[in-house]
C-alpha cells in the first residue's frame, strides 16, 4: 500500500513560512496535483514529502511508516525533476536499468524490466543513444522511465513539461496518465499549468501562500471554486469577478445590483446566508454569458472593445461603467468593435462570493 497522508505539515525559514499546516491524503492509485503561482509553497511540499527538506512541524505517513526521520532513499518512493537529471555518460537503456543495478538486481530480470519499460514509454529506438542526442521529449519519457522501472510506493513529479513546448506537452500529459493509470501508485505532481492539474489529475490542491485553499476533483474546482482566490485562478481566459449588492430572493432567484442594472439568478441552496444589501463578488466565466439586444431587459449592457479570434470562439472585451468583461462566443457570431449588446448569464452559471472572499451561493 502506497498511500500518502501528510498531517499538519509546515516548513519555516527563519521567519519565513513557506508551508503552514497542509493536511491530505493521495490514496492508492489516485494523482494528485499541488496547483498554484510561483512561490506558494507547493515545491517546498513535494520536497518534504521526498525528504530532500526537512519539515519544520508535522508528519509525513507513505504507506502505513511514519518516514520523517526517514533519509530519501529510505523511502520507497520515485521522483522525477524539472531538469530530468540523466546521466550524461550512459545510454538511455543504461540510465533506466541504472536504480535496478544499485539494488544489484540480477541481469536477467533487469533486462526483462527495462525491455518491458521502454515499450510502454517508446524508447526502443533510442535505447543505444546517450542523453545529449535525445530530443526534450525524449528526455522525459527517459525520466519517467527510469523512475517507474523499480516499482517504487509512490511518485513524485516537480514540474515535469514545464520545458517541452506545446506539443510535446500534450503528447506527454496523455502518456504520463496513461503509464500512472496502469501503475495504480500515490502520485503528486507540482505544476503551475492548470491545464496539465485539469487534465492529469484526480484531484487538485490548490496553494497560495503556503496554505491549500481548497481540494477537490477538477470539474469540482472549476464549477465550484471555495474561494475568489481559487476562481481567479482556474479558468483560461480568467474568471469575471463583478462587484454587485445582494438585493432580494423572490420566487426562488436572487436579485443582484451591478452597474446600476438589476438581474436575476436562480438562487442556490446557500443563499440563505446573505443579508439584503450584502456586498458580493459575482463570478462569471467568460463562456457562460449569452449575447442579448442592447437594451433587453436580462443582463449587463455592455459596448465591446477589442475581439480576439482563437480559432474555433472569438474573445470579446467588453466594457461596462468602469468594468472590464471578457466573453467567449463561438466565431460565428459577427460582432463588431463598438457594438453594445446586452450579457445575460446562463442559468446556474453565477457565483457569488460575499465579502470575505468565500464562496456563498451557486
């Protein structure tokens, strides 16, 4: 069993707080994502985890072994880093078998590991070439590889597409899911690419500031953020987070104040808890909105001031008493710069935050 529970975890430097009381549980079988900016304390974590930092408070559980005092190699785990760490020397089939031959594995049954290793991840054709003549894909699958070769507890990925481009990224977040699904291990993997925490993950841990924000699966964590901090950060093109006052519930929708305009959701089971004239934050994703007749008596009236083709949809910038909102259409709507049109949010697309950043009704 190679379950990982970390239990109050928290990492100081000097005065410094980098980690502060983390608590989860990656189960057998299940990836888990530490999401967050640069600085959030989700490497510190992995590397507590992996024994390379010594955690300041807390306890780290891999198995069912309290492994704190435990040295790295102690551990039983696999880690794979952003700048792959391959021995220059070796060739790729040397590099794999290389922790087999540190337990000192018989010859034969590393040959059979290796062998069965390298077709799972591609890399026969490359098995006689050393490091310097692979390509950055290449490399990673060389990575993986070598840390999947030995059956470890548990893996531990820092980063690990950061440096392949586009394309190789999508071609290697559906290869490291499709090994990890077969492998059934704990695995933590530390992005900052929400793309890759959506795609790969069974759950996300969002971070900032060295604290999780909130756990959950990925469709829970982009339909129903805790925070506004969480719903700012998952989405591409960014959350509209829209100031607004709590105006009334009648005949099951709540009514909301914005821009001297009044619209109506349908009021969700936690709206009970807003007090009339609450101020709020509205979270609305630049995809939920439908496009209205300027002057309609649903949604925001807006004029549009920039619009951005990506392909298949359109992003419209839209611009209302102050208020910057970015809408996603498909490209065959034919809207032009300095059309004004009315935004109505689809139903059950609103979120509303009160006034401590939380998460209040959907």
């Amino acid at each position: 069993m190679g379950q990982i529970r970390i239990e109050n975890l928290t990492k100081r430097f000097g005065g410094l707080t980098a980690v502060s009381d983390v608590e989860m549980t990656i189960e057998d079988g299940e990836v888990l994502c530490l999401l967050g900016p640069s600085g959030c304390g989700k490497t510190t974590t992995l590397r507590m985890i992996a024994g390379l930092q010594q955690e300041t408070e807390g306890d780290i559980h891999i198995g069912n072994t309290r492994v704190n005092h435990l040295p790295p190699s102690e551990r039983d785990i696999a880690m794979v880093f952003q700048f792959y760490a391959l021995y220059p020397t070796l060739t790729v089939a040397e590099n794999i078998a290389f922790p087999l031959r540190s337990i000192r594995m018989g010859s034969v049954e590393i040959d059979a590991q290796v062998n069965s290793v390298m077709t799972a991840l591609q890399l026969h054709d490359v098995a006689n070439r050393r490091p310097g003549q692979l390509g950055e894909g290449e490399k990673q699958r060389v990575a993986v590889a070598r840390a999947i070769v030995r059956d470890p507890n548990c893996f531990l990925f820092d980063e690990p597409l950061s440096r392949l481009d586009i394309t190789l990224r999508e071609q290697m977040r559906g290869e490291i899911k499709e090994i990890l699904t077969g492998l059934s291990k704990a695995t933590v993997i530390v992005t900052h690419d929400q793309l890759e925490a959506l795609t790969m993950a069974d759950r996300i841990a969002v971070m900032r500031a060295g604290r999780v924000e909130q756990i959950a699966t990925p469709h829970e964590i982009f339909n129903r953020p805790a925070n506004l901090f969480v719903a700012g950060f998952i989405g591409t093109p960014s959350m509209n987070l829209l100031q607004a006052t709590f105006c009334a519930t009648k005949d099951g929708k709540a009514g909301f104040s914005a821009f001297d305009q009044l619209f109506l959701k349908e009021a969700g089971p936690l709206g009970s808890g807003l007090n009339l004239g609450s101020k709020v934050t509205l979270g609305i994703r630049p995809r939920a909105f439908q496009l209205r007749d300027y002057g309609s008596e649903d949604g925001i009236s807006v004029e549009i001031e920039l619009i951005e083709p990506m392909g298949a949809e359109t992003l419209l910038h839209a611009r209302t008493q102050g208020a910057d909102i970015r809408v996603v259409v498909d490209r065959s709507h034919k809207v032009k710069v300095g059309e004004r049109m009315n935004l109505a949010p689809k139903p059950g697309q609103t979120l509303v935050f009160d006034q401590n950043e939380q998460l209040v009704m959907s």
